[in-house]
C-alpha cells in the first residue's frame, strides 16, 4: 500500500509546550502508513525531546533564498514568489506590526517543491501557519492552535484571510477552541478540539528515572516542597509567585519553591530574588529535560499564569495526585473542580498565598483533594486518533 506522505511545519523545537506536544504526537504515529517530513527554520537551542522522534522521521532545515544553483532553480520554477520575497525583505525593515512581519518572514523562505497529502501547522499564530499555505504543496493542510491571546483587528483580518484555506482547526482545549472563535467566528465547523497527548504509564516510568526532591526529605523533613513548571515568562505569573512566596515566608511557613522552566525573565527574577532575600525559598532551576521526578516527590504543585490554552503541567501534577493551587483562568477551570482536585484562586498573592497555607495545614481537607485525583482519568490519545483519521481518510 502506498504510503501517504506528511509534512508538519514547526518554526523551531525549542523546549516549550508546543514543542513537547508535538513531539508526542510523532512519537505514537504509525510510520508503516505514513512518511513524515518535518520542516523547520531554526536549529538552535534544540530541545532534548527531539532525539526521542523515530529515526524514520526526515527533520529538515529550510534556509531562505541565498545565492545558490538551488537558488537560481527556485527562481525559475518560482518566479512571482521569489519577486514576494524581495518585497518582503523591504516591508520588513518598514514598521509592521507583528502579524505581518510574520507573513512576511515567511515569504522570505522558498517553496518546497515536494508535494504531499497533508501539511500541519503546528502553530497558529507564528510564521508556521503562513509557511504551510504559500510554501507547502499538499492536497490537505490543517493547524493546531496552542494559545490563547488576545488579537487585534488587523490580526484578525490576517488571519481570516489565511485560516480560510486550510481544511481544519485543531485546538487542543476547549478554551483555546472558545478563545479562537470569538476573534474568527467563521472556522466554527471545522474547528475540532485536539487535546495534547498525555500517557499516565509512560510519564510515570519517567518519574522514576528523573531527580526528585527525596534528598532534601531526608534532611530537612519538615519543609514543604511546592513546585510550578512555566516558562520564566509574565505572562505565565512568575512574579505573581515570587509575590506570593514573599508572603509565605513573613506567615513562618517552612517550605521551598521550585521553578523549573526557562525564560526572558530569568535575569530580572534573579535580581528580584536576591533583592527581597528568597534565595532560600525561590529556587530558579532552569530546564529540566525530565522533571517527573520532581512532579511525583514535590508536595503541592502551583500554576500561577495569567495565560494558558490548556495548562498541560496540570494534568502531569494530578497524575501524581498532587494538591493543585491554580490561578482561575479559564484553562484551569478545564481540568480541575474547585475544593475537589484542587484550589482555584484570583490573582491575590494573599488569596493564593492562603490556600497554599490551607493545604499545609488543614490535613483533612488536603486528603480530600488528594482522594478525588485518585479517582481522575488523566489520559489523553485524541490527537493521536485525530491524526490517524486524517491519513486514513485521505482518498475520501
């Protein structure tokens, strides 16, 4: 039988959730019906996630146009596209706002003359959903949506015009579908929610090969060991953390905040750290390329973000059936029931800062939540389902 030829699109494989998500996903597809290419435009600060994609699949590295005989093919098989690229190196250098410069970045890059059954977009709002429209030749293309931001009207407009070409929308929560549909009402019919993959078994066997924090029970027994996994980024509510943990060190709480994650915000927190004395109780541990340890040994998991599509590090903590303190935004309100599989608070250092300390002291009531997790399915293979559809499905 031949096989159907797939090419997914990501801008980069850096160590983030879209990355991660879409590394599970090629982990679990079946190569004997499909051959996969995945096209990428920047190879720096790779992720260790990628050396556990099947060697079968082709990871590519797209250069844009540079004086070559590769070049000067492009140029006669491309002509109309190649006069848009040098335009767009000029709007470039212009003042543009974001949605353009992505359009136009991409427009930069050549076409790959392959042609495929199905394209994917990995991203909807990043060079990848342009790229997979003007560059990629395929009978079908899709994207999946991660975020959830806001859109101004122009960006709206932008992305009207080049959603409408592709086949379906795949978010990967019901917040990130609800969030996408109110900016661009029109993708109702083929917009389908796509969750990330989540598989208990093997998460579970990784947390018994990763570092934990069994070390510092056996010295400092009655610390507390509280743990959030985000980005070092606002919007994810680093500071809010920091905030609160302030807070909960003037309550004469023993306890120690780990942060593990990467980010724009690492040099200002440290300095923030070291400004208010919390190098004893914020811990910045940076990437971790195998955090389940920590996950299994920590004793309360806290999501302080202002922004998520899904919240995927929440599910991973109730694996581990651990109390959850989260900030109750809308992806939060997804996955966990209030006072039942965790705690939902604004965002009020001392709101969030009293029901860690609730959770530290009322035995009762952290059993409580502890029990129900027990009782959760925290499972997710749609996407996996979704993706093998769609290349079953490709002659229909």
């Amino acid at each position: 039988m031949k096989k159907v030829k797939v090419a997914f699109f990501s801008r980069a494989l850096h160590a983030n959730g879209a990355t991660k998500s879409l590394i599970e996903l090629l982990k679990r597809v079946n190569l004997n019906d499909c051959e996969i290419d995945l096209y990428i435009l920047d190879f720096t600060n790779q992720t260790d996630w990628v050396n556990e994609l099947p060697k079968k699949i082709n990871i590519i590295l797209v250069n844009k146009y540079y004086f070559s005989k590769i070049m000067l093919y492009n140029i006669i098989r491309h002509p109309i596209h190649f006069i848009n690229s040098l335009y767009s190196s000029i709007q470039l250098k212009r003042d543009i706002s974001y949605v353009k410069s992505l359009k136009y970045t991409a427009a930069r890059y050549p076409i790959i003359d392959k042609c495929y059954d199905i394209a994917i977009s990995y991203r909807h709002f990043d060079i990848d959903v342009f790229f997979v429209i003007n560059n990629l030749k395929a009978k079908n293309k899709y994207f999946w949506i991660h975020g959830v931001q806001p859109l101004t009207k122009e960006e709206i407009f932008e992305l009207k015009k080049i959603y409408k070409k592709y086949n379906n929308v795949f978010p990967v929560s019901w917040v990130a579908r609800k969030n996408i549909l109110r900016y661009i009402p029109e993708i109702k019919d083929r917009c389908i929610v796509a969750y990330n993959v989540v598989d208990e078994n093997e998460i579970k066997c990784l947390s018994k090969k990763g570092e934990n924090f069994l070390v510092e029970y056996e010295t400092e027994k009655k610390k507390w060991n509280i743990l959030t996994v985000a980005r070092l980024s606002k919007e994810k509510g680093i500071y809010f953390a920091l905030d609160t943990c302030m807070l909960l060190k003037n309550m004469g709480c023993n306890f120690k905040w780990y942060i593990i994650g990467d980010g724009v915000e690492k040099y200002n927190l440290d300095k923030k750290i070291k400004e208010h004395s919390l190098e004893d109780y914020f811990i910045l541990m940076g990437y971790v390329p195998n955090p389940y340890g920590y996950f299994s040994s920590c004793d309360i998991y806290v999501q302080p973000s202002f922004l998520e599509s899904y919240g995927l590090a929440i599910n991973e903590a109730k694996i581990f059936h651990k109390p959850i303190v989260a900030t109750d935004i809308d992806a939060s309100k997804e996955q966990l029931v209030q006072n039942k599989t965790g705690v939902l608070v604004s965002h009020d250092e001392k709101e969030m800062a009293n029901a860690i300390y609730k959770l530290m002291n009322d035995t009762m009531f952290k059993e409580k939540i502890v029990s129900n997790l027990y009782m959760e399915n925290n499972n997710h293979f749609e996407c996996i389902e979704i993706f093998n559809n769609l290349v079953k499905n490709i002659d229909k």
